[in-house]
C-alpha cells in the first residue's frame, strides 16, 4: 500500500481556481486522484482545469471543470450531481472556498454581511458535507477536508466575522467525525496561517502589516500554496486513515510564538 496514492480517488474542490485551491487541485491530480475544479467564474474552472489534463493527465481526463456559487444551494446540488454523472461518485470532499468582505472592527459588521460570511464559509461547508455524507457512508469511506484559518483559534480586531465563522469550520468537522466515524468517514480541518494568495493579499500586501505578521513568526515569513496543498493529500489518502475530528495548523508557528 502506498500511503500518499489517491488513484482512483474522486475529490471535488470548491474555491479552486486560484491559491490553496488550485494548489490542492493540482497536487491531488498528481497524486493520481480525478478532480473536481470548482468557483464561480466558468472560464477560470475551465483554465485551471486544462491545465490539470495537460500537466498530470498523460491524455486523459483527470479534471473536471464545474462552475458554482458556494451561497446557492441548487447550485452546489448542481455541482454534486453533475460530478456524480461524470465519474460516478465522490471519494474526497475539500470545502475551500471562503469569503470575507468585510475588513475592520466587528462592531462595523452589518447584518447582511454577517450573514454572507456565515453563509459562505460555514452553511455551504454543512450542505455539501451533507450531500456527499450518504454515499460515503454506504461505501464505508470517505474523507472531507475543510480548510479553516487559524483566525478560528483566536480572535482579531480586523477579521472578526471571518474568525467566527472559521471557528464554526472546526465545530462542523469535529461533529461529522463524532457523528460518522463509525461508518469510516472522516473529517479533518486545514488550519493556514497567513499565505501568500489574492484573498489573503490586504494581510501581506502592505509591508507594515506583513512585518507585524512575520516578526514574531518561527520562520519568519508567510507561506506559500503549495505548502499547504500537501496537507490536504495527506488527509485525503491512507496515510491519515487513522486521523479525525483534527485542525492541522500550518502557520510557520505563528500560534507557538
């Protein structure tokens, strides 16, 4: 048994057109899985997804380009389904994609923000893991992957909202993996600390703000995609068969400093 092979593995990925997503895509692909490139715009899944084929598919079809707006539930129906109609069922589930509009003060957060951030980044997490839960359940396997923020183990005066909603990312996990580890599905959660993506792009763009993160950082700098792709490979094959209900924290120590 090779612990890293996803081979025959069928992963869907929502928010995969560019940073952690794309990454997780790519290297997922490389490691033998079929994927499932999905965001909102039908041209950028469609790029992503070509170039998928053209660098890990030897002449195959190894990535399927889907288009979903994570805050509509047909939609996300939609991308299951049609997922299911192509490969026939879904091995690994990675819930990434994520918003966070607002920048400041919690106390400046309206209520229609409040509720698209928790929309967005907890309530589609829970309705996709729903979706796909049964099938895993009755093949007895499968493993979902969503990816948090270590903003959801602490709190933030400029990210309030979103850390909130990351920290319900690490409840929805730990419930699904209490809930269906008898039935050989687990739930992990991706903790990044600051990397180097357009969404994260306010936090590292600045150079003051970059300096205050990466001062007391171990490492002394923020990360990169690909570095966080790697976890979820881990997460998705046998090598971490025997792991559950867990938040990997990948910070450059951040969190310890």
């Amino acid at each position: 048994m090779q612990l890293f092979d996803l081979s025959g593995k069928i992963a869907v990925i929502t928010g995969s057109t560019k940073g952690i997503g794309e990454a997780i895509a790519h290297r997922m692909a490389e490691h033998g899985a079929k994927v499932v490139v999905s965001s909102r715009k039908a041209d950028a899944c469609e790029n992503v997804a070509g170039a998928i084929n053209q660098k890990w598919g030897k002449g195959k079809e190894v990535a399927l380009a889907v288009p979903c707006n994570i805050n509509q539930r047909e939609q996300l129906e939609a991308l299951i389904a049609k997922t299911r109609a192509k490969w026939g069922r879904i091995d690994v589930l990675v819930c990434n994609a994520a918003i966070n509009p607002v920048f400041g003060s919690m106390a400046n957060v309206q209520d229609d923000a409040f509720d698209k951030i928790m929309g967005a980044n907890v309530r589609s997490n829970h309705t996709l893991c729903n979706l796909v839960i049964p099938e895993m359940v009755e093949r007895k396997d499968g493993s979902i992957i969503i990816v948090s923020s270590i903003g959801g183990l602490r709190g933030s005066s400029v990210l309030g909202a979103y850390c909130i909603s990351k920290a319900a990312d690490f409840a929805l996990a730990r419930n699904i993996a209490v809930e269906y580890g008898a039935h050989n599905v687990r739930a992990n959660c991706i903790a990044p600390g600051l990397v180097k993506t357009d969404f994260a792009k306010a936090l590292w763009d600045n150079p003051a703000i970059l300096e205050r993160s990466t001062s007391t950082a171990p490492l002394r700098r923020i990360g990169e995609p690909d570095e966080i792709a790697g976890a979820a490979v881990f997460l998705a094959s046998k090598a971490a068969a025997f792991m559950t209900g867990q938040a990997m924290v990948i910070d450059g120590g951040v969190t310890i400093s």
